[in-house]
C-alpha cells in the first residue's frame, strides 16, 4: 500500500496496475455479462458473474463492473473526481478563506469594494503589533496560572489578519492579470501606430524625392531641346522620349 501511494505522489507516475485487465477477452466478457443481465440500470457489481458466466472460460476472480467506464452523471454529482490519488473540483474554483476554515474579515462578494476593510485590517495588525511588543515586556503570570498570555493572544490575532490581506490579495490576481492585459495591448496598439506613421512618413518622402526626380529630368529634356534647335525656316524635328515609371524609379535608385 505504501508502494501504491508513493507511486501516485510521483510526478511521472506509471499506469495503475489494473491496467493489465484491460484484454479483448475481460471486455468481451463484460459485454456478455451486461447482456445476460438485461436491465441497463442494475448494478453489475453486485450479481453473481461466475453463475451467469458459467459456460464462458477464463472468468476472472475479481469483479469484472471494475472495467466500466467512468460514470459522467455521477461525478457531475458528486461534484469531484480522483486523478493519482488526488481529488480534484469539476468546476475549477478558488476557495474563499472561509471555505479553507479560516477567519474571514473581508466581504466574500468580488464584486464589492473591499479597499474600506483592507485598510481597516491593515490599521489593525498595526495596532495589535505594537501591543504585541507591550504584551512581550510583561512579566510572566505565576505557574499556578492557566490563564492565555496575553502575547499569545496579540500573536493568534495577527495571524488571522496576514491571513486576510494575503486571501483578498490572491482574491484580486484575476484583476491584476485583467490590469496587466489591457496595459500590454494599449502598448501594443500604441507601437503599431507608431509603426504605421514612420511608414507613412516615409511615403510621403519618397513620393517629394520622386516629383523632384520627375521635375529635374523634364527640365534636363527641355534643356537638351532648345540646346540642338535649328535656325527659324528649317524644319525642327523634336525627339519624342518616352520615359516609364519603372525607369523613373530604377533612375531614382541609382542616384546617390
């Protein structure tokens, strides 16, 4: 037995040895006793297998009702299932400080403000450390005495309050975690905005740089135009250059 629950304490535990039970056989017997019974409510756990199964071989020795499933209506009533020797909540809750067998001081409803009574408790320990520290100075009562010190009483005390402050702090971890996210995603929103007007920015620059690229090279065409014009009476004729976007910006990436 010792074995057993050192093994289910382990953080990689191995199968439960009932697991062997498992074969073709064991279940194709368990379906055959299910149906020699009949009622799909009884208990299989309670018939006599071995008179119901007496033409069958290999009946086991053991209950073969340990081969079914878990039943689902059943743990969602009881509210609880086992896992490795340990028992948890269907419902995933965290228990209040009163559900733990504590003392609790601060309303249990989330939903209120318990600011008023945090501070309150926090005044609290304050006070009751200080007589505390009296209390320590006190000369101890005569043998004969039964009566509780009065150190000890201050120190029970201050135990009930540390346990509240850290109970409503574990209380408030969800709202911290809320907190924390919001924070983080305006931060997030606020990079991407960032991001998206340097990009901006640097459109609208590159968009100038090109006019100024487009302007310069049409004034350079003019130039070169008046530049080779023949005497009035002759016949001009001017060039006709075609200049596409493409070569406009590999133009631009050439210039320094």
């Amino acid at each position: 037995m010792d074995e057993e629950e050192a093994e289910l304490r382990n953080p990689f535990p191995s199968p439960p040895s009932h697991y062997h039970n498992y074969t073709s056989h064991n279940l194709k017997l368990l379906a055959l006793l299910k149906e020699r019974v009949g009622d799909q409510n009884a208990d299989i756990g309670i018939v006599d297998q071995h008179e119901l199964l007496s033409d069958q071989t290999d009946v086991p020795t053991w209950s073969l009702a340990q081969l079914e499933k878990p039943r689902v209506d059943w743990v969602l009533e009881e509210g609880h299932y086992k896992v490795f020797g340990d028992t948890w909540p269907v419902k995933e809750t965290i228990p209040s400080l009163a559900e733990l067998g504590g003392r609790q001081l601060y309303p249990p409803d989330p939903s209120t403000d318990q600011r008023p009574v945090l501070l309150a408790v926090l005044r609290s320990i304050l006070v009751t450390y200080s007589n505390l520290t009296d209390a320590i100075l006190v000369p101890p009562p005569p043998p004969p005495s039964s009566a509780q010190p009065e150190w000890q009483r201050q120190l029970e005390w201050i135990t009930i309050l540390a346990q509240n402050l850290m109970a409503a702090a574990n209380d408030l971890r969800p709202v911290q975690a809320r907190g924390n996210l919001e924070l983080m995603m305006q931060r997030q929103l606020e990079l991407r905005r960032e991001e998206t007007k340097n990009i901006h920015s640097q459109c609208d620059a590159l968009e100038a740089r090109l006019l100024e690229l487009r302007s310069s090279a049409e004034e350079m065409v003019d130039s070169d135009l008046k530049s080779t014009a023949k005497p009035s009476g002759s016949q001009v004729q001017i060039p006709t250059i075609n200049v596409s976007l493409e070569d406009m910006l590999r133009w631009a990436e050439e210039v320094p």
